[in-house]
C-alpha cells in the first residue's frame, strides 16, 4: 500500500513530469541523458536550473524560480540558529518526500570548507511552502517541478548535482561595489565566489574546484 508520501510524489509527478518532459524535448534532451545544475543568488532570491545532454559541456538555462520567503542577511552561514542561507558550493544529496514543506532536497551543508571552517548547521534543503529558517523555499507548485526533474537526473545515472550558491549577481561592477560595504573575512569568501560566477556566466560550465582545508582552489 502506497503512503501519503509515495502519493505526494505520484501526485507532483503527474502533474509535472510530462510538461517537463516536452520542454526538455525542445532543447533536444532526453530522461536518458539528463544533467542538471542549480544556481541560487540570494538578493535576487531566485533559483535557477540549467540542463544539459550527458555529452555536452555546456548547460543551458531552462527554468527560474523565485524563493517564496527569505531568512538572514548576505553572507555565508556559520553556525546553527543563524538563520543565515549557506553561500558556497554544495551538491544534492537526498530528495525528501516526508518533508514538513510538502517535498525537498537536501544540500550538504556543512561542507569540507565550512566544517575546515568551523560552520555549524544542519537540515539544510530546497523545499516548499512559505517559511524558511536558513533554507530555500520556492513554494509547493515550483518544489514539485524541482523535484521531478531532481528524481530525472538521478535516476537517469547522474550521482552529483551542483548547487551554487551566491550572495548576489556578481558581475564584476556589482561585486566590487558589494566588496566595499563588507568586511575583509567576506569580501575574501566572496572574491572566491565571484570567479566561479562569473566563469559560468561566461562559459555555461561550472569552474572545478577542490577544497584545501579552510581554502577553495580551483583547478585549471
């Protein structure tokens, strides 16, 4: 016998997944060969999907989303109860059908920087409704098309989805008037964020990194 949370699925897979399946049909992807990315910039407060073919090296962008409510201030998280949305760069690591705000996925925060780091935090998701402490929230209607589309790519063989996360659109006039209102710890995390940023904006690839204790080194 199927739960309530098997049917909260089924129901936002019905409603969604053929209109999904069309639209990446026009942009010539299939199920089969589905990649995706997320990237969110939190002063615009919008959430943003780019999908690709399994073959190609670029993504597209194919949908945005606004958040349906907003917790913190700029600036990354770094410690639990801080209300703060992480910035960074993080990876899906679990849909939830059980969620208090009707579906979600979770993000793996904290990561290797901000546990080298000394960040604390935890439960930190996409999801739905209308009330957010730290998380992304883009409502119900726009979680089920997330979802669908999240459960897509993993189930079609992609094991690590990208979430970006960025304070804001940090195109290099933005970022350096940004950069002057903040202090020297952010505006060094920031100045890290901001190439990769801009790289994707540029390339439509996302800049490879690793993490090297309290650093972030990108790989050319």
């Amino acid at each position: 016998m199927e739960s309530i949370d098997d049917n909260r699925v089924v129901e936002a897979k019905r409603r969604k997944e053929k209109n999904l399946l069309a639209e990446l049909q026009q942009l010539d992807i299939k199920a089969d060969n589905l990649e995706i990315l997320f990237i969110a910039v939190k002063e615009a407060k919008i959430l943003e999907i780019y999908v690709k073919r399994k073959t190609q090296k670029q993504f597209r962008w194919f949908k945005s989303y606004l958040f349906s409510t907003f917790s913190g201030v700029l600036g990354p998280k770094k410690q639990e109860g801080d209300k703060q949305i992480p910035e960074g760069f993080y990876q899906i690591t679990h849909l939830n059908p059980k969620s208090k705000y009707h579906l979600s996925l979770g993000i793996n925060y904290p990561n290797a920087y901000d546990q080298a780091n000394a960040f604390t935090g935890s439960a930190i998701y996409i999801h739905g409704g209308m009330e957010s402490v730290g998380c992304i929230a883009i409502g119900d209607d726009a979680i089920e098309e997330v979802y669908v589309l999240t459960e897509m790519a993993q189930q079609n063989g992609q094991k690590d989805i990208p979430v970006l996360i960025y304070p804001y659109t940090m195109h290099a006039e933005k970022h350096k008037e940004m950069l002057e209102i903040t202090d020297e710890s952010t505006a060094h995390f920031w100045n890290i964020l901001a190439t990769s940023y801009q790289y994707f904006q540029e390339n439509k690839v996302p800049l490879s990194y690793e993490f090297k204790g309290k650093q972030i080194e990108y790989l050319t």
